[in-house]
C-alpha cells in the first residue's frame, strides 16, 4: 500500500442507497460516518462494500471509492505524484492531469487516460475541509461517458442534510406564457412516482 496515504483504521460505515422509480432516476448512496454522499446513474450492481473501500459497476462503467487518511506534507505535490504512480500501476498512457472542482473540497486532484484494452479511466482526490479525509475516486469507462464519469464525481458533498451537490445548469431566459405551457406539458408526461425506497448495504 502506498506510503504516502494509509487507509483509514475505521470502525464502521453505513451506505444507504435511496431509489427513485422514474425512467431517469439515481442512486444516491450516503456514507452516513463521514457525512459524505454522492449519486450514480441507477442500476448498478454494488460488488465490494467495506468500512474504507466501495465498488460499483455497470455494464460500461466501474466506479471504486476508496478513503484514506491526510498525511503531512506538501499536499499538492504528494497527491500528484500519487495519482501520477496509481495510473502508472495501471499501465494507463496518454495521461493528463484534470481540472474538475469539486464543490465543498478543500481541494480536487486528478488524472485520466487511456487504459491497455482501449478503455478510458479517471482518478481523482477529494481533499475533505473538514476531516482528515481524503477520498479517492477511480472510474472505468468507455469513451463517450465522460459527462456521466464527471457528473458522478461532482456529484461528491460531504454535509450533514446526505444531500449530493446538484450544478445548476444554465438555462435559456424564456417568457411567462412559454413557461406555463411548458410546465403543463411536463406535467401531463409525468409518471407516476412511488415513494423512495432504502435500502441498507452495510452496517458494521
């Protein structure tokens, strides 16, 4: 294991999972010991769960969250070269060094490039405000899910309310008249929705 971070020697960890029943739900997962949340594209199939460690993946796409400990020490320097040593041990080529913001993070570090069999992968290190808390995301994915890679990684909050950051997107000024009508034609398309549902992955 890297010396530079070491894995947190935590007790226990409670993810729950929230569901949401239309066509274009999410899966918002809360590390309720860390205050920490964050949302995925719904089905996934949850395949490691661990007080430090937690993998999900999808037919296209894996995503491995892992936590460790702040060390001392030149911060930027240490989490680059890290993340620089980590995409090297997984032989990726065409590396670059990312610039997501993160928002709530001290600080976000990452690196993205190509991996072996053609596929493209990110890492990145949330640096935590308010805790000894570094938390490291790692995806695989293939190429043309880089919007879903990063609004996944955006999607990262650490407050108490396990509500995931959520950017306002931009929208086009529009009239008073075109907004009810569009209101009303949303309305009509509208599913029925059922309530949430929970569920419990890990309970130490």
């Amino acid at each position: 294991m890297n010396k530079v971070l070491k894995i947190m020697t935590l007790t226990s960890l409670l993810l729950v999972a929230l569901f949401s029943a239309d066509e274009a739900s999410a899966t918002v997962y809360n590390w309720s010991r860390y205050d920490l949340s964050f949302e995925t594209p719904d089905g996934g199939f949850v395949t490691y769960n661990s007080p430090t460690r937690f993998e999900v993946q999808w037919e296209d796409m894996v995503m491995t969250v892992q936590l460790y400990s702040q060390d001392k020490g030149d911060e930027k320097k240490m989490l680059t070269e890290n993340l620089q040593r980590k995409a090297l041990g997984y032989n990726m080529y065409d590396l670059n060094n990312g610039k997501i913001k993160v928002k709530g993070f001290k600080k976000t570090y990452s690196i993205d490039g190509t991996m072996p069999d053609g596929s493209r992968a990110i890492i990145a290190d949330l640096v935590s405000k308010h805790q000894n808390l570094i938390v490291e995301i790692t995806v695989n994915y293939i190429y043309g899910n880089r919007e879903v890679v990063e609004d996944m990684i955006k999607s990262f909050a650490e407050n108490k309310k396990q509500q995931p950051n959520h950017e306002r997107k931009r929208q086009k000024v529009q009239t008073k008249q075109k907004a009810e009508r569009d209101e009303q034609k949303a309305k009509k398309q509208q599913p029925e929705q059922r309530p949430a549902r929970k569920e419990k992955l890990y309970d130490a």
